[in-house]
C-alpha cells in the first residue's frame, strides 16, 4: 500500500541503474519548489558491485539540474555514527 501511495505522487522520481537489463540500484527522490529530498534508496549486491548507486545519483543530480533544482539533499547517515559503516561510509 505505500508504495502504491507513493508511485501515485507527482512529486516523486524514481532514478535507476541497471546491468544486463536488471535493475541493481534504485533512489527515491521528492522535488518540492526549488529543491529535492532523498527518500529511499537500494542495491542489489551486483549493485553494490558496481557502486551502481554513484551512477544513480550523478544522473539524479543532472536529472534535476535540468529541471533548475537549486538543491537536492541526499539526507544523512540514517543514526550510523561510524564512517566506516553503511551509509555513512558512502555519502563521505
């Protein structure tokens, strides 16, 4: 049910990236006025492979600097206070 809710949202983009015709990594952003949030986002481990997910977030980047974004925000660490950890290991 919620993500039915939230593919019903004008406001929400889905970026992806895909290897041999499968999705490997995907990011959920929102656009509202002049920026964009970071909703969700996943690998698969052949996306985590590829660091799939840096090619997804360059093309959201592009995506909404056409579109004349002034910013998007990719959130933070989601509580991980280690660098070397998870999210926040990626987002460095």
């Amino acid at each position: 049910h919620y993500f039915a809710a939230l593919a019903r949202m004008e406001e929400l983009t889905m970026v992806g990236a895909f290897l041999k015709d499968a999705l490997v990594s995907a990011h959920l952003f929102f656009a509202y006025g002049d920026y964009a949030y970071s909703h969700l986002a996943a690998s698969s481990e052949a996306g985590y492979k590829a660091a799939a997910a840096y090619a997804v977030n360059d093309a959201a980047l592009r995506h909404y600097l056409a579109k004349g974004i002034k910013a998007l925000d990719f959130g933070a660490g989601a509580g991980v206070s280690e660098a070397s950890k998870g999210l926040a290991k990626f987002k460095q």
